[in-house]
C-alpha cells in the first residue's frame, strides 16, 4: 500500500508532472495553486481572526535572517497565466534551483516573486498585567530574482533556497505588473544536533530549521526517548529554532526526535495537510555519569526590547511640575539585591519617601481583575541642592517589571522602572543526595504575575512533569518532586511557560508547556522580560 507521500508523489499532471502534481495536491490545503493571492494577515489553517492586542515588534537578536529580497509590488494575476518549470521542487534552505518561464512577451523584463511572511507575538501590555494573545501572520512577496524573456518568451534562472519559512512557497513570474506564469517551491524541514555524545548533563545544541509561517507549521515538540520536553518556536527567527537540553542518564544510546506540533507531538502528521512537516529523529550517546553538573540559569542574551511598557508605570498621579529625574544604577537584580537610586530636580530639605510598586491578587477562580496596586515603603532620604542618592534594598516578592517611586510633599514627583529577576533560593534544591520515590522541592524566588512570567515549566530528566505558578506566594515558588528513575544522576531543568488560563484568550497557541526557545522566541524578550532557564540536578543513591 502507498503511503500518502507516496501516491501525492506519483500522481501525474499533463501540464506540471509528477512533482508538481505534489505541490499542486498540496496546495489544496495550503496556497501554492491559488492564482489570488489570500489577503493579507490571513491564516490559510485557521478561520479566526488575528487577536486585537499589539503585535510585538521584534527585538534585536543576532543572527536572524532577514527578507529573502526586496519587496515586490503589487501584482495581478493575468487570466491566462501559465506555469513555471522548478526544478527540484523541494529542499532545504541553500538548495540549489533552476525556474523555466515560456510563452511569456518577448524581450520583457521579469521579476521572479516568492511569497513569504512575517510573523510576530501578540500581547496586550496593561499597567498591572500583560496578556499573551498569541501570534500574528502578514503575507507577502518579495522580489527574488530579476530575467528578460528572449525573442521566444522564454527565460530561465538559476536560484538558491533561501534561508526562510518552510513549508510551500508561491514563485510567480511578474511581467508589466501581471502574474504571467506560477509556480512553487518547497522548502523542506532539518534537524542538526550537535553534539552526538558526552557525559550526563552534556548541553545539547537542537536546530529544527524549515518551520512554517502559519500555525500549524509554526511549532515543534522536542522529545528525548519519546518523553514531551517541551515546545520550539521561531516567530521572530523565520523558521528556525534553537533550543540547548541537557542529556539525561543512563549511560548508552537516546533518542532525540523534532517534529511540527502546537504542543504535544502530531504523530500522523504525513496523513494531514502538512504532509511535508516530517521533522527529523537523531540519535545521541550518554557515554558516562560523571556527578551531578553544577546548577546554573541560562539567561537570554543580547536581545534589545522594543516596547516601553512597563507595568506598575503609571502616568496617573504623577506630578509633571516638578520635573524630577530619577535613575538606577542598575536596571535589574533579584530579590534581597540591592541598587542606588540617583535623583534631581527636587525641593531641597524636604524630606522624599521611596516607594516600591508592585500588585497583589491571584488568578485563581477569578472572574474578572483579582489583583490591584500596592505600596511598599523602601525608605526616606532628604535632598541636597535639590538632589539625593539613596541605596535600596529590593523586597522580597513578585518577579517582573515594578516601579521605585519618590514621594515628596505627598505627590509623586518621578519614578524609574526595576526588573526583578527570577532566583534559586541556596543551592535551589532542598536536598542533592536521595533515595528512590524521596520527596524534595526545588525552592525559586521572583516568579511574576503576568501571563509571560507567573508560571514556570518543570522537566525531569528532559520529561515535562508540571508547572509551578507564583502569583498567589508573592513570587515564592517551591515545587514538590519526588526522586526517580533508579540509582544516579537526575536532571531539573525549570523553563519560561505562557499561562493561557485565567484570562482565557482565543488562538493562544503553544501555551502551559515549556518554551525551549525562550533565548530568542518568546513574546517577553520584546518587553524586556528576562526569563531563563534554570539548570539543577540531584543524586540518586540506592
């Protein structure tokens, strides 16, 4: 019996053949055979619309592709259009590739289109919360190569792949602003792991390129000897994902696989519209267990936010007379840590309050807003010349964006934003060295409230076993595990998590699992949210 694959493959078309009798088949449910073009933002796999909120411009982050061209105007298609000739149809990014156009005008000029998208976060920045709302898609085109038919009609390129979207790509061949011939090319999916052997604790380099722009191409479950560890991403990456795992005893040959999915795996997925979304399976070699590897937190790197909103920054009651200017000297820290605030423009001899603002609330059986505003005091200073210097010390609670204000004469006069940042409270686990079904906790400080940072993933041993949330104990987190999996090394690795819960949105996608790709896709990194990774491990004894 054929496969799918298979009979999509042999089934032959008098005009395209037996590859392109595969593109247009798969077009049936994608776009590559449409001669109109779906309209901007729209979504082929889903019939909701885009959620109202922000889409989050992406941040800075090396190493990202960029458009694959130029943009290409605007084009209609010509009522005669004919077919382009590509071969191959298929492969991954930097495959080499030849388009064949024919009875096209004479001695014209062609720009050769490809379709492509882009894609980004959405969210809803809000003065005491941030909701996640999902993800958005803009179609368009952009101008990959540029020919003139000969005195025949006729021309023919020679392309490369280029680092984009996987998935199907319309390739249309313009000519005095009409689309005279069609095509299509797909690009293919690829799984590199690097490396393929170490010791228990080894850090894992996973790359699954080729993901697609729309929502059932754009996720990916990583699994390690089929355990769930979470998902891959690559909104802001255009189609490529990298996540670092840790290998998992015992010692001898695993199993890592990445394939399309909004969550757990889709393990038909050669029997759905998608038949081309395969991913990839890789073997890995844990050649020892050599102790436990020291704890660490994994934190994104250079990455520049590009929205300002901050939460618990209010313009609203904010004195704009004064004019004061105030800084930290440092913009972020844990809880316990402590800064120097640095202010001008006061009345001198007046004594100025700091304050710190954060919320309190829960998300728990909540029907509407169950959190609100609150004060701390942090302290008094009295300004000299009209300026102070004062050291702070951060309180012990919610992680995320707060806010330290100066209060003088009872107005606030200015205020500066401070990021909390999420801690292990000592070595992080309660206790290194146990016996088989032993309980321990994993303690964690500075867990947030908002919907990008009031939960956090658990894996053990590359398996996702639950979450912890830390909104209700104030950013106090301490998760109740038990000690399995035989005598030796066991690995807790505690990942950034999108809640979806309480609020409740539609079209939130990749929500209550671990986000592999925080480093780079995750819709925080845009609000200058710094959410790692934390790396711990125990020891089972017999």
């Amino acid at each position: 019996m054929r496969t799918v694959r298979e009979e999509l493959q042999m089934r032959p078309h008098p005009r395209i053949g037996r590859h392109g009798a595969r593109l247009v088949a798969l077009a049936a449910a994608l776009l590559a055979a449409s001669v109109v073009a779906a309209p901007a933002g729209a979504d082929p796999t889903s019939t909701s619309t885009t959620p109202a909120g922000l889409a989050l411009p992406p941040p800075s982050l090396p190493g990202v592709a960029p458009l694959p061209g130029p943009l290409a105007a605007a084009a209609q298609p010509s009522p005669s259009m004919g077919v382009l000739q590509v071969s191959p149809e298929e492969g991954v990014a930097g495959t080499p590739f030849t388009v064949t156009g024919a009875h096209l005008p004479a001695d014209a000029a062609v720009q050769l289109t490809w379709s492509t998208a882009d894609v980004t976060w959405v969210a809803d920045p809000e003065p005491d919360s941030v909701n996640y709302l999902g993800r958005s898609a803009t179609k368009l085109a952009v101008v990959l190569a540029t020919a003139t038919t000969d005195a025949g009609g006729s021309f023919s390129v020679k392309l490369t792949a280029p680092h984009d979207w996987g998935g199907v790509h319309d390739l249309y061949a313009v000519v005095g602003g009409a689309e005279d011939a069609h095509g299509g090319f797909v690009v293919e999916r690829s799984v590199t792991v690097t490396p393929r052997r170490g010791p228990v604790g080894t850090p894992i380099t996973v790359t699954y390129s080729g993901l697609g722009a729309s929502l059932y191409e754009g996720g990916a479950s990583l699994l390690w000897d089929n355990h769930f560890v979470g998902e891959m991403t690559a909104n802001w990456t255009r189609g490529t994902a990298v996540a670092v795992i840790r290998a998992a005893g015992p010692v001898g040959p695993h199993t890592i696989e990445v394939g399309d999915a909004v969550g757990p795996l889709y393990l038909n997925i050669q029997q759905s519209p998608l038949p081309f979304a395969l991913g990839g399976t890789v073997g890995f070699e844990v050649t020892k267990d050599g102790g436990r590897p020291r704890p660490s937190i994994d934190w994104p790197r250079h990455v520049t936010p590009t929205v300002s909103a901050r939460t618990t920054l209010q313009a609203s009651g904010l004195s704009k007379a004064v004019g004061a200017r105030v800084a930290l000297a440092s913009t972020s820290g844990a809880v316990h840590s402590s800064d120097v605030v640095t202010a001008s423009g006061l009345t001198s001899a007046a004594p100025v309050q700091l304050v710190w603002s954060t919320v309190v609330g829960s998300r728990v059986n909540c029907t509407s807003t169950c959190w609100s505003f609150v004060s701390d005091p942090l302290g008094m200073a009295t300004p000299s010349d009209g300026t102070l210097t004062a050291r702070i010390h951060i309180p012990d609670g919610l992680g995320g964006w707060h806010v330290v204000q100066l209060v003088q004469g009872g107005q606030t006069v200015g205020q500066v934003p401070f990021y909390v940042k999420e801690s292990v409270v000592g070595r992080g686990v309660s206790q290194l060295v146990l016996h088989q079904g032993e309980a321990f906790t994993v303690h964690l400080k500075g867990v947030g409230w908002t919907q990008l940072d009031n939960t956090v993933a658990v894996d053990y041993d590359n398996s996702f076993i639950g979450y912890g949330c830390g909104f209700n104990s104030n950013g106090d987190v301490v998760l109740q595990l038990h000690a399995t999996g035989g005598p030796g090394t066991h690995l807790i690795d505690i990942y950034p998590e999108l809640y979806t819960q309480q609020p409740s949105f539609p079209n939130t996608p990749y929500g209550m699992v671990p986000i592999l790709t925080y480093a780079s896709d995750d819709p925080g990194l845009a609000l200058g949210y710094q959410l790692p990774a934390i790396r711990l491990a125990i020891t089972v004894v017999p």
